[in-house]
C-alpha cells in the first residue's frame, strides 16, 4: 500500500480487522487464527474509542503480565499512530518494583484510560471498564475469571459499552458462555 494513500492508520488494517475494529457491538467473541492481528486490532478500537469518548476506561485481562503489556504496548503505539499524546503512564506493581503485576495503565488528555492487567479474579472483578480478555483459554483460571466479571458485564447500568472476547478454548465450551449471555435479560 502506497503512503500516499493513508489517510487515516486505521488504513493500515486489513479488511477483516478494519470490520472488527468498525463493529460496535456491546458483546463480540473473535475467533482468529493465531498471529492475525487480534490484539492489534483491537488496541486501535480501543484508543479511538479513548480518542473520541472522553472518560471512557478499557480494561484488558491476558493470561500473564507480559501478555498484559504487550497489549497495552500496543495502545501506546496507535495513540503514537493517531498522533495522540499521552498525559501518564503508570505501572502499579502489588509489593514493590520486583512483585507481580496489579496492572499497567495509559491516561489520554481527555481523561480517558486504557489499563493491562492480568487475567485473575481479583484483577478484574468489580470493575466497570470496556472489557477485552485475550487468549482467554490461557487464563490460570478462566472459569472463575469469568464468574467475576460476569455481574459488571450483564447490568445494563454498569460496566463499559463493549465486552471483547477471544475464547480459543478447544472444546467449544466458549459457546456456552455466549448462549448463557443471549439468554440472560438485559
């Protein structure tokens, strides 16, 4: 693709990721192959949606602190690619600058935030965030992990306006989740 015919960086996805990133519905569970952009994509989802929401919170659950940070890294590039200037970046550590990862967080000017955490019950319950949890299969304790986030996320009067999803169990097992979900009222 010839730069003089970006206009935007969210050119630069492919067609797929552009129609992930340009869907806006509250719930989305993505099935993609390994290494195809998923965490790419939707970092840029969620620092447009940062962009233009003013004090609008994402929240990103991966299996371990480094996939956490990979995520948010990815954040910090498309704010970079948006020409967005971050107004903090912070790392909350649990014990010390040598103890596990509570989490990771970039702040926009417009007070919005993106913050990384590990994919734990006690890193993600209660929270009211746009949600992604990445390689979901791979969390310590996916099960539970979902029960905690399961009351933010199906009350219309809490949480964020998109829950993002990327199953990858083997079993199918996701597919009870969302039918559990279409199921419950909203």
């Amino acid at each position: 693709m010839s730069s003089s015919l970006i206009t935007t960086p969210l050119d630069l996805l492919l067609p797929y990721q552009a129609q992930w990133v340009a869907d806006e519905s509250r719930f989305k569970a993505g099935i993609w192959s390994r290494q195809s952009g998923k965490d790419f994509s939707t970092a840029a989802e969620a620092v447009r949606d940062a962009m233009i929401r003013p004090k609008t919170t994402w929240m990103i659950a991966a299996p371990s602190e480094r996939q956490a940070m990979e995520s948010l890294s990815k954040c910090k590039e498309w704010a970079e690619a948006f020409s967005v200037a971050l107004a903090a970046e912070e790392i909350e550590r649990q014990d010390g600058p040598n103890t596990l990862l509570k989490s990771g967080s970039i702040t926009f000017d417009n007070g919005s935030r993106i913050l990384a955490v590990p994919g734990r019950p006690d890193t993600v319950r209660g929270f009211s965030a746009n949600l992604v949890l990445t390689e979901f299969a791979f969390f310590e304790d996916p099960d539970a992990t979902w029960r905690a986030v399961l009351p933010s996320i199906t009350n219309p009067l809490r949480g964020g306006e998109k829950k993002v999803r990327y199953p990858q169990r083997q079993d199918g097992s996701w597919r009870q989740d969302v039918q559990d979900h279409q199921r419950q009222p909203a």
